[in-house]
C-alpha cells in the first residue's frame, strides 16, 4: 500500500526504536478513507432510516461490547509469548 500505484500510506522511521516503523496516511490515502466512509455512509444510511432507536442503540451496545472484547483478547495475546514450532 506505500508503492505505486497505491501509494496511500508512508513507511517512516521510527526516531524512538530503530527496529520499528510508523505507518502514516499519504494524503491520497486520506482521500481513500474518506471516500470509504462516505460509501458506507450512503450504504446504510437507507437501512438506518428503517430502524427505530431501540433498534439503534441495542446494536451500538453489541458492537461496543464485541470491541471490547476483541481488545482485551488482542492485549492478552500481546502478553502472552508465542510458541514457534518447526
């Protein structure tokens, strides 16, 4: 994605650790992303009319929770080592 004729993100140094690296949005890919967001928006926005508020707000609280869910088992991952096998 940071090669032609993508191009939408920058690798870049990290000045903190010379083994990591910063991904950052290139200006195309900050046009790329909003053009996503407004696509989704124009997706949904007719099934969203349709739905009542309770509707709405038990969704969100499924999503919120599922979020944190898949966040802690992510930091949990982080925290546990990792096996290699040949």
């Amino acid at each position: 994605m940071s090669e032609p004729p993508l191009s939408l993100v920058k690798v870049l140094e990290d000045p903190r650790s010379r083994r990591e690296k910063r991904v950052v949005l290139t200006a195309r890919g900050g046009q790329f992303i909003a053009a996503m967001a407004d696509q989704g928006k124009a997706f949904f926005s007719p099934i969203i009319t349709e739905m009542t508020a309770k509707d709405a707000n038990e969704g969100l609280r499924f999503l919120r929770k599922m979020t944190a869910l898949l966040e802690r088992s992510l930091h949990n991952n982080r925290r546990t080592p990792r096996r290699h096998t040949a």
